[in-house]
C-alpha cells in the first residue's frame, strides 16, 4: 500500500486491522472447533475489504500494462 502512494495513517490502520488477533471457531461437518487465531484474511463485512481487493488486484493489472496486455 505505501509503495501505491496511500497515505502512512491508511496503512496503519490497515495493518492494525489486519493484525489485531482475530480469533474464531471453524464449523467442519456441524462439529465446532475450538477458537484459533487467524492469521490472514479479513473479517467478512470488514470495511477494508473493498480497499484491499483493489489494492491486490493494482499489481497485476500494472504489470499487464507495462506489457502491452490488454482486453478489448
């Protein structure tokens, strides 16, 4: 995110959200875990979700620019 120009404040909002140890049980076959920490991903309905598509998707759409790949 900061090497896309996005304001310090932005980013570590972000990574706080990111990191701020989201812990949640898995439902397999109708047996419930116990809660495990979660490392990656984001909680649904998270507000940065949106932000974070966009931001993942920038860098191969940038790299199919720099190549000359385009959809018409």
């Amino acid at each position: 995110m900061e090497r896309l120009g996005m304001p310090a404040g932005f980013v570590r909002i972000a990574r706080l959200l990111r990191t701020a140890g989201m812990h949640a049980p898995a439902l397999v076959n109708g047996c419930v875990s116990q809660a495990a920490e979660f490392a990656a991903g984001l909680r649904q309905g998270c507000v940065l979700a949106q932000a974070e598509y966009l931001v993942v998707g920038q860098a191969p759409a940038a790299w199919l620019q720099e190549h000359g790949v385009s959809i018409r």
